[in-house]
C-alpha cells in the first residue's frame, strides 16, 4: 500500500475527479467491445441491458445474454458505486479507510456455455479510490480472469497462458508469475481441497506503479480477456456431447457456485455495501447440481479432472 503522503504523486498529477471520469470512461468502452465480440461468437444470442440505480449512490448497467447458440447465460456488468461509509469487511483490514467516503467501478463478467467441452470464465477490472477532506485520495486498481474447463484440452490452456503472459510482459518480467500465482492462491476451495480451474492472472491493491503505467496494465488485462477466450470457444463449440458430459458440467459448476457464494470478494463486498443483489448473483449458473459422494468411473474422462489433473495443467501451460 502506498503511503497516503504519496499518492497525489502517484495519480501522477491528476485529480481524483479526473481519473474517475477517465477510468469510467475506459470500463463502458469495455462493456460495449466484450458483448459485442461474444455475440459475434455466439451467432445467435444478443445481450439485453438492465440499467440500475443504487439508492445509497451509484448504479450501473448489467447485460445478459441467455439461451444463445453457445452461451446458455452469461453476464456482462458494468457498476460505479459509491458512499459516505466503508462496510465494516473493507475497514477490518484497512483500517485507513475508515471515515472515508469511497467509489468503487468494474466490469465484471461470467460465461457459462451450452457445450461442456468449452470452458466457464470470469474476468473482472476495477477501480477503488477512498477520499476524506485534508487528506490525499487512497486508491488502487484490481483485476484478472480465469478459466475453468470441465473437460481440458491442452492446447486451450497453453494458449489461455500465453495471452496473459505477453499481456504482462511490458510491465516487467515477474509480473506474469506473480499474478498468474496470485490467481492459483485465490481460486482454491479450501473445503474441497481443490483448485477452481485452470488459473490466468488475479491482481489486487495496484497503485505503486503510479496512476499510468496503473491503469495501462488494467485495461491490458481487460482488452485481453477476449484474446484468450474467444479462440477456445471457436475451437471447440463444435464438439458433440452428450447426458454424460452434460450432467458432469452440471456437477462441476456446483463447484463454481461454491466459491462465488463463500470466497469470492467481489460477491461478499457487493452484497455488503447494498449492492444489486441480481447483479451480484449474475455469475451464478442458470443450472446446476450436487451429488452425494460422487465418484466418476475409474479412467473416465471425468475421472481425470481432479485437484491433481488441473494442477497439472496449471504446471505445463506455457
């Protein structure tokens, strides 16, 4: 964290009123390029808008796409929120936020296909900037997406790997490996014992690069999402399947649901602030399911998708 001293400096001259517009600016623009690019890739579905207002300050738009040719439902969400008083989870670790009135802006998204052969993703930018009278703004940027394959292929992991290492590779030789890591830290189910996926790149708390070079790198991972997904769903929403691999995706996104509603800190923050509870929940899949004790059949394809499989993948992707 940068010392609040600083931080003028690091907004590299700019006023906070300033770099707002200009981030939010860049999030909308985002917005619009990603639904636009997943429609062309889905050929059929269209994304429909819900604008939103937040009584206590703020809103957003959110845009769903459901029952598509390869989307069953995804989401696609823009939000600026703000207020006086930071939830008590915010302060408990940062305890300089307290008395400080804050915005916060993303997007943020989940794409959950028909096809169990093309992988679910999630990516998500924001921007977080807390203000108090007298005193120098604190403010950071967060981010990243990641990949979770029920039936992996390989090639769509190195591929998923090299995006986001030539992404990261402008803004230093470390920065690849420690956000990639970051990323495996983050997506892991503690309860399971189990890994969410195939990993990609998570960053939080980013500020001591100064406001440019900053911002540069969010919107490098947010440009970068559809240069590594939508490949893969082009390689593979062709692939035929049928009830068993079906019913395995099924299962396997319990898992998903299972982190979003117990880990994820994005879910918890909205849903703390009073945030859009259907907005929030947007990542949720439409469907579902939990089975008792399951155990796939001994050298099955679904067999092989265990903690050790993707930690596997997770060690050879590039």
């Amino acid at each position: 964290m940068i010392d609040p001293q600083h931080v003028n400096q690091q907004l590299d001259g700019k006023g906070a009123g300033e770099v707002i517009e200009q981030v939010k600016a860049y999030l909308l623009s985002l917005q619009d390029n990603i639904c636009q690019t997943l429609e062309l890739a889905d050929g059929k579905g269209q994304f429909k808008e819900d604008s939103w207002v937040r009584e206590e300050g703020g809103g957003g738009r959110s845009r769903v796409i459901k029952n598509g040719a390869v989307i069953e439902q995804g989401g696609v969400n823009f939000s600026h929120v703000f207020g006086s008083q930071m939830p008590a989870s915010a302060t408990a670790n940062r305890p300089e936020l307290a008395g400080r009135n804050f915005q916060a802006m993303g997007v943020s998204l989940v794409i959950h296909p028909h096809n169990p052969y093309i992988p679910t993703s999630h990516a998500n930018v924001r921007f977080f900037i807390a203000e108090k009278e007298g005193e120098a703004p604190i403010w950071w940027f967060g981010g990243g997406f990641d990949l979770t394959p029920f039936y992996p292929f390989k090639d769509d992991v190195v591929h998923w790997h090299n995006t986001a290492k030539k992404l990261c590779a402008p803004f230093g030789e470390d920065v690849y490996g420690k956000y990639k890591k970051w990323c495996d830290d983050y997506f892991f189910l503690k309860h399971r014992n189990e890994t969410r996926g195939v990993g990609g790149l998570f960053f939080d708390d980013l500020n001591d690069w100064g406001f440019e070079t900053s911002f540069n790198f969010m919107q490098a991972v947010g440009n970068g999402f559809v240069d590594a997904y939508v490949p893969i769903v082009e390689k593979r929403k062709s692939t035929s399947y049928g009830e068993r691999e079906r019913d395995f995706q099924l299962y396997r996104r319990g898992r998903y649901v299972e982190f979003n509603l117990v880990f994820d800190r994005g879910t918890l923050f909205g849903l703390q602030t009073g945030g859009r509870t259907e907005s929030i929940l947007m990542s949720m899949p439409p469907l579902a399911r939990w089975e008792y004790c399951y155990t796939p059949a001994p050298g099955s394809a679904e067999a092989k998708l265990t903690a050790v499989s993707y930690t596997h993948l997770r060690a050879h992707e590039t």
